[in-house]
C-alpha cells in the first residue's frame, strides 16, 4: 500500500451517488482551512476522479450486502452528496432534546394504535 504524502490529512467520509452509499477515506490539503476541505476537493477543476481507501459500498435500498475495497474511485459528477463521517451537524439544546423525548413517545403511542 502507498504512503500518504505528509501534506495531506484522511477524513473519514461518507459518499452519496444515485446509485450508491460509499463510506471511506479521503485525503485532503492539510494547507486548505477546515471547513473547506472537502469543498475544495470537490471544486478541483483538473480532478475528475476521487480516491477513496477503505471503501465499502452499497447500493440504494441496501439490497445486497457491502462490498470493501481498499481503494476505489469515484466520478466527481456522480457526487451527490458528500460529508465528513464523524462530523456533528448540529449540538442539540435541552428543548431539542425534550422535543425529541415527546416525538419518541408520541410515535411509540401511535405505533400501538389500531388502524381504522
């Protein structure tokens, strides 16, 4: 296996085409601000293809089981989707968190009720 060069940094990633859902590894600039990296990627005009390592794929509806494969590229078009694996979207408040007590309670009470 290929050493990473030492200008770059992995960022585990999670990848959605129309097809597929791929979670992996990518590399990117450690000189590109935090919040830009991906972006950046993404936006390269000379790059048509992202490498991802430690790849596993699955298709839509996750019909068949997962494929693993140490490296794998994707089409930079075929990229709906793309975002850091371990990255909080949001840091939830007390209220949201009491609201999502109630919305858990509500559904299981509705999960219970008979249909018409």
């Amino acid at each position: 296996m290929s050493k990473q060069p030492s200008d770059t940094a992995p960022v585990e990633v999670c990848i959605i085409t129309k097809d597929h859902e791929i979670k992996g590894t990518v590399y990117v600039s450690k000189f590109t601000k935090s919040n830009r990296e991906l972006t950046e990627l993404l936006n390269d005009k000379e790059r048509r293809f992202l490498a991802v390592t430690n790849a596993e794929i699955v298709a839509q509806g996750g019909l068949n089981a997962p494929k693993r494969y140490d490296f794998l590229e994707v089409h930079i078009d075929s990229i709906i989707i793309m975002h850091p694996s371990s990255q909080t979207l949001f840091k939830e408040s007390s209220k949201a968190q009491e609201d999502i007590v109630k919305f858990r309670e509500l559904r299981n009470k509705l999960s219970q009720t008979k249909p018409f």
